[in-house]
C-alpha cells in the first residue's frame, strides 16, 4: 500500500532502531547511527550510551573547552537551556523520540548545537519584563525545533526557494540533487518525519558551498557546516526574527515523496504555497551563503 503522508503525526514513543528506514531526509544521521544500530535492537539507548558517543565524536570534531557536555535525566527542577549554559549538562528524557533525536543533533552538531544555547543566553538581558523569548530566542527555538540548511554552490536556486518557485525548484530544476543538498537539523523535523505528511515544512537558511562539497564523506560535511552554522550564529550577522528562515515543504524534495516525480505534485498550493504580498515585501537579512 503506497502512504499517502496526509495524517499529521500521531504515535506513541514505542523504540524502532530501524527508524530511518522509510524516510531519506535521515540520511545524515543514519551514516552515523548505522554503527551502533546492531546494539540496539531490543531497547533504547541510555544516558550512558549517550555520554558515550558524545565523548568519541568530541575527540574527531575538536571542540573548544567550553563545549564538552554530558547527558544527564531530566527531573523537575531541570531547566534545559539554563542547565546546558551554566552546567554543560543536558538533561533527557529516556524512552523518549524528540530528545533520543535532540542528543543525537548534540552528537553530530555540538558546536551548532552551543552557539544557539549561548546566543540565547546573551539575549536574556534584552529580555523586557513579562516577555517570555526575544524575537531572536524566537528564531533561535525555530531554528533548533524545525530548522534545515540548503547547501548549494548555485545561489539561483536559493532565490528559487525565496520566490517560492517550487515547481521551478523541485520539478524543472535539471540535476537537482548534484546541485543541492537539504540537511534536516530540527530534531522536531527529526521527529516528525516518523509519519511523513503532506503540510510538513522545514525552516531553512542557505549555506553556500563549493562544488567539492557533494564529494565529501557524511562526516567531513557535517564537520564543515557545524562548525560554519555555529560561527553565524555567534556573529553580528545573526538576524533577530524567526521571518528570516525560509519555508521549505521538504516532501518535495526527490524521493523524499512517492509521487512528488509527477508535476501535479506541486500544484497543491495549500502545501507548496505562492509567495504571498506580505512576504514579498520583507527583507530577510542576515542569512548564510
């Protein structure tokens, strides 16, 4: 029976170590998670196993002193992001997809992953009272929930996607996927993408790359972004609202849709939606290319 991805998602945190199997956008993490699959077919994994992984990624990536961490069980008094700033501790859920996704984005992008708690932090003294996030804490939240990064080294297809060209984009763009490559990075995203369905959108920036990029190992890729991802989220450049992240109905991406190689496809503009005046009209600044 061919899924039709129209039911929002709805399932109960029941462990799959085959998860990534129905879905390509898993692509980055299942290279990762591919070498530990085989130790995990009966139960999830553990605090353990997640301080664990973090420590051998930690010794290929190189990271600053500052940005060594551990995982520990979440419990009432946690506070996530003031945890992780003042203690290096990430508190997690066990038996649970939306944090076993958001370690596993700590593992894979720990730099990314502390430049947005650190920003966050800087921005709580800008905080007005009663106010509960700033506009760029908002951005910063999309960013780590649903966020995703287009890496191309042809900037005509980034201004595809500003445009909401999407039949452009997905359907006549020749060669798409030698040109371009989408990254899910939201463990949200991540979450979702158990039970794909028509409406899911990601929230993108565009990282410009050079033709070798689509030459390298998963690893040497994810290294590249999350060190270039971390350093714009630190920099002055760092826009201050979530309207700088792009939409992206990512079910068009190839073959991440059993159907989105027919060109009615893109006609459903409920999901693959027109740019609106509104949107025309504001100027996004501040993203990387």
């Amino acid at each position: 029976m061919i899924p039709t991805y129209n039911a929002p998602i709805d399932k109960k945190d029941i462990w799959n170590p085959l998860f990534y199997k129905d879905f390509l956008g898993y692509e980055s993490i299942a290279t990762w998670w591919n070498q530990y699959e085989h130790q995990f077919q009966e139960r999830w994994p553990v605090v353990d196993d997640y301080n664990a992984w973090f420590q051998q990624a930690a010794q290929l990536n190189t990271l600053p002193t500052d940005a060594h961490f551990s995982f520990i069980l979440q419990t009432e008094q946690s506070c996530y992001e003031q945890d992780i700033f003042k203690y290096r501790t990430i508190p997690s859920r066990m038996q649970n997809w939306h944090d076993f996704f958001n370690n596993i984005t700590w593992i894979l992008y720990p730099k990314t992953k502390w430049a947005i708690i650190q920003r966050t932090h800087q921005e709580s003294t800008n905080k007005k009272p009663g106010v509960v996030r700033t506009m760029r804490q908002n951005l910063l939240a999309h960013f780590d929930e649903c966020g995703m990064i287009l890496c191309s080294h042809n900037p005509a297809l980034f201004e595809d996607v500003k445009a909401h060209a999407w039949k452009k984009f997905f359907f006549e763009t020749t060669g798409l996927i030698k040109q371009a490559w989408p990254l899910i990075f939201g463990h949200g995203l991540f979450e979702k993408a158990q039970k794909p369905y028509i409406g899911m959108t990601g929230k993108t920036i565009f990282l410009k790359v050079e033709k070798e990029f689509f030459d390298w190992s998963m690893n040497e890729r994810l290294q590249f972004i999350d060190t270039h991802i971390a350093q714009w989220i630190l920099s002055d450049d760092f826009p201050n609202e979530p309207k700088a992240l792009y939409p992206f109905p990512m079910l068009g991406w190839p073959k991440w849709h059993l159907q989105n190689d027919q060109m009615g496809f893109y006609e459903n503009e409920h999901y693959f939606r027109p740019l609106s005046t509104n949107s025309a009209s504001v100027e996004k600044t501040g993203l990387l290319k």
